[in-house]
C-alpha cells in the first residue's frame, strides 16, 4: 500500500466532507495502525488535529504511549502542538509530504497568538514575553504532587519504558 497516497486521499475526502485539509496516518510491520483526518471543524476541538486523534488511536490500540516501531505520515510539516505530540510518542520516523511554504498560498490558520510563521520564535521565548498572556502563580502543593508521584514508583523520576535520549 502507498501510505503517503492515503494520507493525501484522508484529507482530500476530509476537505469534500467541510473538514480541514490535513491527515495522518501510523504505519507499524507494514501496516495501517491508525489513521485520522483532522477533525477540528467537525468537533469544534481544537486539539482535534490528525496527529493528535491518530496517536491517541494508535497508542489505544497497543495499549501503551510509545509509538517505537512505527512510522506517522502527515499531510503538511507539523504544527507546534502536533509536533509535541509526535516528539512524545517516540515514532521511528515522521514522513510529512509538503511543506508550509507550498501550501500557504492556499490555507492559512493564522490566530489571534498564533501564526505558523513566527510560532516557533514565540515559543522559544520566555514565557513573561510570549504574546499569550501568562503568569506564574507558584504554590507548594503543585511540586508535592510530583513527591508523591516518585514515592508511588519506587523513587524513579522517569516513566518506566519510556524510549529515552540514551
């Protein structure tokens, strides 16, 4: 099977049906685990991006949040959130098929704090200056939260099996 074409027939049918143009698909020993189009309009979610809900599917699915062993297709190179989400689960390799420089004379989803052109910027900087307001509001309880999630898993401050750096 040609994952790539169907992840480009995933989003052309979505776009025929009044959603969004983007798609996913998770392919693992050759074969479709999970897909998704994005879902956005049809949801009024907006985390309901096809990364997003083919991860969760595919992580169900293998009853684990590790994606080691697979490839993701996307439609376009990911958005901050789905790009979070992809570095999270740990693929073996992400396939995008155009870039944001191809598509934008065609779509854009520009937001009152977001603009696919200067986001990855915005992130970068520290929170005080990032255009979306943010303040930090320290409390003591918020750290003994993670206390008491070491203590339960024997001291460890890692997720066990979680693919790790080295």
């Amino acid at each position: 099977m040609d994952f790539a074409q169907r992840t480009i027939d995933l989003a052309r049918q979505n776009v025929a049906d009044g959603g969004r143009p983007f798609a996913t698909v998770i392919v693992k020993d050759g074969e479709i685990l999970a897909e998704s189009a994005n879902k956005v309009a049809q949801t009024n979610d907006p985390t309901a991006h096809a990364e997003v809900l083919a991860i969760r599917d595919a992580c169900v699915k293998l009853g684990t949040e590790h994606l080691a062993g697979t490839t993701i297709y996307v439609l376009a190179h990911p958005c901050p959130m789905c790009l979070g989400a992809l570095y999270y689960c740990s693929p073996d390799e992400v396939v995008f098929l155009t870039t944001r420089d191809a598509y934008e004379p065609h779509y854009v989803d520009d937001r009152k704090y977001f603009e696919l052109d200067t986001f990855y910027g915005e992130f970068a900087k520290d929170y005080t200056e990032r255009r979306l307001p943010m303040r930090h509001q320290s409390h003591d309880g918020a750290v003994d939260v993670y206390r008491h999630w070491q203590e339960l898993n024997g001291g460890e401050r890692r997720v066990a099996g979680a693919p790790t750096a080295g």
